[in-house]
C-alpha cells in the first residue's frame, strides 16, 4: 500500500484543469492503449505499453510532476516500455519518488531490468497487490483514491511451475520437430557472465527484490553521488548476473481494472458571506476558498462549505481490463451501486473499455455495459475493434514525400481505417489519441499535434495534388521527374549474384532516445533463400531490436509480419544499452505464439541472455521451448569464431554457409560489431554497434559488400562523440572508405537530427 494512505483528499476550484489523455491506443505500433491523469501539479500513467515514451515526446507532454503508473499486469502488452520511460523520467525528474502499482510480479518484472535500467537521483517504489474479485484500495495520495479489481482465480502458476521443474530431470526439454536444448549450456564463464552464485538459493526472494529495486534507482543524499560498486566485495544487487529466484507468490496473467475517484470540486468563495459571519479578510478568507474549517476566537466554527457555493463531490472513472471470456468467466463485474458507494457522491463521468476480441460480443458485457446512465461516456480501444491508425503522423508525412522520390524504397507504411471487427454498441466511441476529457475545469490545448489527413494517402487524385498538399516546392515535380529517371538507369533490376539481392530495412535509427520521426535501434537485413526453404523467398537478420521494434515490422509488412517472424533466423544485440534491445522481450513473445517456428539464433552478451530467462517467467518467449539458441557474443570475437565448437553452436539453425564473427568495438561497457556472411552465397555484410572510430571494424569490413555504421553526432561534434564513444557522420562516411569493396555500399545513420 502507498505510504501515502493516510493523506486527506485535497479539493480544487470549480475551474481547476483536471483531465484525462490517450498516450496510446491500440494500433499497430503499440500492444495496449495507455491514459494519463493530469492535475497542475501531479500526474499518473495507467499501463506502460511499448512506444510510451516516443508518445510523450511527439506530443510534447511534460513528464514532470509524474506520482505514479500503474499497470494492468506486469506482462509485455501493459510493461514494456516502463523500463525505457523511467530511464528518460530519471534525468527529468530527480529527488521525486515515483510508485509503480500493479498485480503481484510487478516487482519481480522490474528486477528483470535491472541490469541496463539503473539511475541515481529519483526514488522508484514499487507496490504489489494481489488480484481480487472484489475493489480493493490500492492506493490513496492527496489527491486520488484508486480501487483495483481482477480475476482472483485467475493467477499464472508459472514462477511456481518454473520452480518445480528446476529439477536435473527437467533440463532437458524436447522440441517438437527441432532440437533438444539443454538449459545448462547457455551459462557462460566469460567475466561479463559469472556463472550463477548459490549463494541466492539462501536469500529471501521477496527481499532480495527489494534490495535491487533499491539498488536501481539511488536517490542521491547530501549532493553526493553513491560509489560504484567495489568488484572487490563482490556487487551490489543491481548489478548482480545471480539469476532472480522465482517469487513465491503466483505471478497475475490477467489484467487487473482500475476504479479511479478524484477530488472533490470546491464551491466559488462568498466573501461577503464570510465577514457576515465573523471572518476578518486575510489568512482566513484563503483557509475558507480552500475548503477547510475555521475555529474563530469566540471559539465558534465556520465551516468551509458555509462560505461556498456550488461545487461537487468530484468526478469518477472506470477503466475495464478484460482480456478474453475467460477471464469474464470468473470477473464479477463491478455493480453500479458498489461503484457509486466507492464513490461517497463523485460521479462516474467515464467508462474506458481496454477488452479483448471476444468480451464484447458476450451478453454478459453488454448487459453489464447497459446498465448506465447516459450520463457516463464510454470510449473504446482494442485490437480487433479498433482501426489501425498510424500513431506517428509526423514520421508517416515524412515518409510520404520520400515515397514521391521512391515509392519502392519508401513504402507508405501498413495501415486500416476500418476495424477488424465492427461495433454495433451505440454508447461506445472509438478512443481517439488526440482526445483531452476534462475532469474538471476546461480544457486549455496545448501545441497543435499534426492530424493526419488519410485520404491524402489513401485517395491522392493525381501526384501533383499531393505535391500541392504537402506544401513542397512549385518546381519539385520536375526535380521528381529527374530523379526518378535518374533511378530507373542506375538501378540493376537483375544483380547478378546473392549480394545484391539483400536489402536492408532501417526500423529504427534514433540514438539513446526515440523521437516523433525516428524510432530507436533496429536494423533488418534479408537476406534470399531458395523459394521452398522460406515462406517468404528470405530469411531475416536483427541487427539491435530496441523498444518498439516490433511494431514497426509490423507497419512495414502489414499482413506478412508473422512470415517475417517465422523467418527469422538471427537476432544480433550489439550491446546492454536499453535503446538497443529493449524491444526484444515483446518480439520473441509475440513470435512464441506463432504457429511453425523453428529455433533462431540470439547473439549477445549474458546480461541480455539473463534477463529474458528471468522473464520468461512472466510470459513465455521461447526461451524454455528452445526457440532462442543463445551463443555468447564475447566467444566469437577474432580467431574465436572459427572455432569448430562454437560453430557447432549455431550452424544447424542458420541458412547454409552463415558465419558470424563479432568484433570487440569502443563505446562505454562492452560492445560489439558484426560481420556475417555466407561462404557459399559469396557475401559480406559488417555492423558497427555503438562505437567510435575503431581499427578493428575496419580491418573486419575490409572487402565488405555491405557496412552499416552508426552516426550518432554531427561534423562539429567530434569532442562529445569521443567522449561518448560514438562517431560523427564523416567519421562513418571514412570507415566505409577504407573497408567497403569499391563500388560498394556504406551505410550509416544517425541518432540527433530527427529528419536526417
């Protein structure tokens, strides 16, 4: 429970802003709709989905003044992109606790992020409950009172489970139709790996969690920074590699909904009213507009209510987390009379329904959904009832006068205006990201946000339409014309071999931080396989898959992303860093779900084996299944690569002839390069991770056909890119001078200029 519970309920005025906005809605580009409650001086976040913080930024919505998120399970579709937005609230929000409230195994989720999620200066308190069928009050501050209500028979037996099958008879597990993996081969004894102390099989693990979610996030005392930890005495709990225990407690599988009640609404002050009954003007008259009660020295008591008039109990709202009919099946769905005795006279101005597929068809959620007023608003977000719209208008303007230049090498990405499945419910409205509901007061907009216009897209009447609605230069259609026929003679519609049949598809180019254009890391190669090995005439490389990743496979490929998935034969993480692969847990779990997948091959350091293995509790990801065959990056750096052993390790599950060879590159911690190829195919492809200038890519990219190279900082940045350990745009530009086959392609991207 808070520690706030005991606080009393502050009112405000009748014109104090109070509102509610969508920070996500279900698309496409994220897994879960998500709402933030904005007060002037508070704000909290209910769910945490992927794409979170990118929102913020393209809306530019202050993050300040954050109190709390909670979340609707600790699972992918509600949590992914907490780490990364508490990463950037950090360097924001410093000295100010903020609390994550959510089901049991919320702690447990966030400890899994401990090894790349760690910021001194803001205190992190997370707060567990455990779901009921009945409200429970789960948290309470000066200004909300928030009910939590789930499914109570509902709990993943997972950790339990996972617990009980830990056992040497259990390591071993056959996959149908691939290989049996043993889950004791991927400890590596490298000094990035330790292997796994016993010494955690002693501690409390409910402690333990605490310890490092202490450890994670170091609110700094006295202006004095906390040492690192002393490798000496061993590390401390953040930055420990021993493998979380299961937590004792089952961790919540099914959403829990929240039941939100507000302050309440203050009156207009009656001065007039007030000197009639005693009151001299000054300190008094300020107690008396707030509400509060005054003893005057005759000993009388004026109430605050006596010198007001108007005002209300203040405002209510539901949000409904129902994944499918199971869980309806044993989810007593609150009465209007238990919500309204909540309540104690707020009204229950909104209804938002986050349902699953199937709920809205069930009777039983309708009758339920019938039962009020007309005065309740509800709105809706789901993925099979909702349309597909795009989420990041300014990138998708963007990309459209790029598709004007190239329409083949800048496709106009996947998008639905029409819902999968039709609602016939007359009281429900389609959740909209650009909607404010005021709680309270109205409602003063903020930056105007860009409204894409479909039909721009969807029904242009001709090119020069398009040109003209775009605002682009009156002689740009005879520059479109010089390129285009610039294009058709230099492209080679027939290469004559492998190499120049791969492409590359740029899913994310933003450094540290993702923006309102770019997203962050994520590069896919395809790479051509014979038409009856592959659904797709391709079998696919990751190169980084930072948060978000999915989604924008999914935004490129429209209906064929699962294809792309089941294709996918390698997954290479250059490095710890959040931005680089924080979107991996929620790609491997949609691809687990997937029917016909064979065993990939995940390239990286232990610290990014370690975690999904520690999450795959939560949600399974493969991990257990032996769909992900982890290899240990730092075991092929150089002459290691060849290494019979360690190719044995990965040549069953890559195309024929594949080699990897990983470079060691330089950037802060440990971070690697890639060089793939194929000996058969005659093919060379180099990725440079984060670094900054470095020899030893460059003698690895000698004679490549292809080298992707990070360019994080601009030309007269060359002070801070070394500092920082990354490389400014001609510094990329010369390392594919020196190593690239003339005549050849270097390709680099860069991280702080959003249009470049």
């Amino acid at each position: 429970m808070a520690s706030g519970i005991g606080n009393p309920i502050r009112t405000f005025g009748i014109k104090t802003e109070i509102n509610i906005r969508p920070i996500t809605v279900c698309s496409t580009d994220t897994t879960s709709a998500s709402l933030l409650l904005t007060f002037p001086q508070a704000r909290y976040l209910f769910n945490c989905p992927e794409n979170t913080s990118r929102s913020f930024a393209q809306a530019r919505i202050p993050c300040k003044y954050l109190s709390a998120i909670f979340l609707a399970t600790p699972r992918v579709e509600h949590s992914a992109g907490l780490h990364g937005f508490l990463l950037g609230l950090a360097d924001l929000q410093r000295e100010k606790l903020v609390r994550i409230i959510g089901p049991l195994g919320t702690r447990y989720m966030m400890a899994c992020g401990r090894l790349y999620t760690r910021r001194e200066g803001m205190a992190v308190e997370a707060i567990e409950f455990v779901n009921r069928n009945r409200f429970e009050q789960v948290f309470k501050d000066d200004l909300i009172t928030v009910y939590a209500l789930g499914s109570e028979a509902i709990a993943s037996k997972r950790a339990l489970e996972c617990s009980n099958n830990s056992s040497p008879a259990n390591k071993r597990q056959k996959v149908a139709g691939s290989v049996n993996v043993d889950p004791e081969s991927i400890c590596s004894e490298t000094p990035d790996a330790p292997v796994e102390g016993t010494g955690c099989t002693t501690r409390d693990p409910s402690a333990w969690l605490d310890s490092v979610l202490q450890d994670m996030f170091r609110p700094t005392i006295t202006g004095s920074r906390k040492p690192k930890p002393d490798t000496k005495t061993g590390p401390t709990p953040a930055y420990s590699y021993d493998k979380l225990e299961a937590p004792t407690s089952p961790i919540s599988s099914e959403p829990s909904s929240y039941f939100i009640v507000g302050p309440k609404h203050r009156g207009k002050f009656l001065p007039n009213k007030a000197k009639e009954l005693g009151v001299k003007p000054g300190p008094d008259f300020s107690k008396l507009a707030k509400g509060e009660d005054l003893v005057l020295k005759d000993g009388r008591i004026i109430e605050g209510k006596m010198c007001l008039e108007g005002g209300s109990d203040g405002s209510a709202f539901y949000i409904s987390n129902v994944a499918n009919k199971h869980q309806l099946n044993s989810t007593a769905l609150p009465q209007l009379q238990e919500m309204q005795d909540l309540a104690q006279g707020a009204e229950l101005t909104t209804i938002f329904h986050f349902v699953g597929t199937d709920v809205l068809s069930d009777e039983r959620y309708v009758a339920w959904l019938s039962q009020f007023s007309g005065h309740t608003k509800h709105y809706l977000s789901s993925p099979s009832h909702s349309p597909d719209l795009f989420s990041f208008e300014p990138s998708v303007l963007l990309q459209l006068k790029l598709s004007l230049v190239s329409p083949t090498l800048f496709p106009i990405p996947y998008r639905d205006l029409n819902p999968k499945i039709p609602v016939h419910i007359p009281t429900l409205s389609h959740l909209d990201r650009f909607q404010v509901i005021p709680i309270n007061g109205e409602f003063s907009p903020g930056p105007e946000l860009v409204r894409l216009d479909y039909d721009l897209i969807n029904n242009p009447k001709s090119t020069s339409e398009l040109i003209k609605r775009l605002g682009l230069e009156e002689g740009f259609p005879n520059i479109l014309a010089r390129i285009r026929q610039t294009e058709m003679e230099n492209l080679d519609p027939k290469p004559d071999n492998i190499a120049g049949r791969i492409m590359v598809t740029t899913l994310g180019t933003g450094s540290a931080n993702p923006s309102k254009y770019r997203n962050v890391s994520g590069t896919l190669l395809h790479i051509p396989s014979e038409a009856d090995e592959s659904h797709s005439g391709f079998h696919y490389a990751l190169l980084d898959s930072g948060e978000g990743t999915l989604g924008q496979i999914k935004r490129n490929f429209g209906s064929r992303w699962e294809e792309v998935l089941r294709d996918l034969k390698l997954i290479f993480i250059s490095h710890l860093h959040a931005d680089h692969h924080s979107g991996l847990a929620t790609l491997l779990t949609a691809r687990h779900k997937l029917s016909g997948v064979s065993p990939l091959v995940l390239v990286s350091q232990y610290g990014v084996n370690l975690y999904l293995r520690e999450k795959s509790l939560v949600e399974p990801m493969g991990i257990e299944q032996g769909l992900v065959h982890w290899i240990d990056v730092e075991k092929l750096v150089g002459a290691r690569a060849s290494n019979q052993d360690q190719k044995a390790k990965y040549e069953e599950f890559l195309p024929k002839g594949m080699e990897i060879e990983t470079v060691r590159v330089i950037h802060w911690g440990k971070c690697f390069g890639l060089c793939l190829s194929n000996r058969i195919q005659g093919w060379k492809i180099v990725f440079s991770g984060d670094t900054k200038r470095c020899p030893e890519l460059i003698e690895a990219g000698v004679d490549a056909d292809l080298l992707i190279h990070e360019a994080s900082l601009g030309v007269d940045q060359k002070d801070l890119a070394d500092f920082k350990g990354h490389c400014t745009i001609d510094q990329a530009i010369e390392v594919g001078l020196e190593s690239v086959k003339p005549s050849k392609v270097s390709f680099s991207y860069t991280g702080k200029f959003d249009r470049a």
